[in-house]
C-alpha cells in the first residue's frame, strides 16, 4: 500500500518521511490540495531505479539489434572482447 502524506506533512513531519523512505526503500506520495504532486524517495532507491531504467533502455537497444539483424558470431565476439582487455 503506498505512502500517501499532506504537503505539510513534509515540512511538519520531515524525520518520520525520511525514515520510511530509508526503512522501506518506498517512496511517499505527497498531495497538494488533494491531488497527487511529489514523489519522495531515498537516494539508495532512487539510485536503483534510475539504474533498472538503464539497464533497460540497454536491454531493449539489444533487442532491436537483434531484430534488425545486426548481430556478429561467436567467433567475432570473443576477438571483440579479447582485443578490449588486451589479450
């Protein structure tokens, strides 16, 4: 169940946000005037998340690769990786 607090909650409550956001890894929704504005979160979860969407922007750039035919063989790969670390 998400975390749902009132703007002043931030200002008023600061210590006790951060503390979730640190203990559960979550972020905390916070309204103004009842509509959903902020989303705050720990920067360890920030960090995690932002690395996940990488690794898929990656994933998906190797996926259309792949589907554009532009692959290379074993063979080519492992000269690729040799030549890389300099062996």
């Amino acid at each position: 169940m998400p975390e749902i607090r009132k703007s002043a909650d931030l200002r008023n409550n600061y210590q006790k946000i951060s503390q979730f956001c640190h203990n559960y890894n979550e972020p905390v929704f916070i309204t103004k005037n009842g509509i959903g504005d902020l989303a705050v979160m720990s920067i360890n979860t920030y960090n995690e998340l932002s690395g996940r969407i990488d690794l898929y922007k990656k994933l998906l750039a190797g996926l259309n690769q792949i589907h554009n035919g532009e692959t290379v063989s074993e063979e080519e790969l492992m000269n690729k990786i040799n030549k890389y670390i300099g062996e």
